[in-house]
C-alpha cells in the first residue's frame, strides 16, 4: 500500500495540481466571458477521483493477478471516458449556454488525468514483470 500512495502522491497529485492552476488561469484570461455549467474546480475534483479510483483498482487487480493488469487499465480508462461523455450528454440535455467551452473543459481534464494514469499503469507492468 506504501507504494500505491507513493504513486498517488508523487504523480498523479503534482500533475493534477500544477494542470488545475494552469487551466484556471489560462481560462480566466482568455476565456472568462463564456458562461460555463461546470466549474473547472468540480470538474478536476471529479475527474481526480476517478483517477484514484481508477489508480486503485489497477493497483489491486496487479496484485490479484498481474497479467490482467492491463486489461484493468484499458476498462477502467473506458468507463471514465463513460464518464466524461454522459457529462457532455447531460449539459446537452440541460440546454447548457455554451456546450464547446464546457466539453473543451472536460476534454482537457480527462487527457491530462490520462497521462498520469497511463504512467502509474506502465509502472505496475515493469514491477510485475
């Protein structure tokens, strides 16, 4: 478990962090006259959640059975990906002002969260081996 936190802790949380502030920013800047559903802080909060979880989850299934972990990463990333698709469909639902901000918002996120993900998984496959 020392290592599932030394994962957590030391890449997925700075990466996270360090992309939310410059998000933040940039979208202050240049982007604060769109009127947005989601706050971009609720989307990372989300989404980073999720990437725990999804963090986790592979983590356990290495343990359990290391040639699957792969497989974890792939179904894990699809129901995220799940995730972020039913949040664009439900801001279509909801008559969102503007759809193209808040899916660029998400999108964003999700691909930033990705890369951390993909990383902490090809750690646990070279551990494993």
């Amino acid at each position: 478990m020392a290592s599932l936190n030394k994962l957590i802790f030391s890449i997925l949380l700075p990466v996270s962090i360090v992309s939310f502030l410059i998000h933040n920013y940039l979208f202050e800047i240049y982007f604060s006259e769109f009127t947005i559903h989601y706050s971009i802080s609720k989307i990372y909060l989300i989404i980073f959640i999720v990437s725990i979880t999804n963090i986790i989850g592979i983590f356990f299934v290495n343990k359990i059975w290391k040639d699957k972990t792969g497989f974890a990463f792939m179904t894990l990333g699809l129901i995220k990906m799940f995730l972020v698709i039913f949040l664009v469909a439900k801001l279509r639902i909801s008559g969102s002002e503007n759809i193209f901000a808040d899916g660029i918002n998400l999108s964003i996120v999700y691909l930033v969260s990705l890369v951390p993900e993909t990383y902490i998984s090809i750690k646990l496959l070279k551990i494993s081996e």
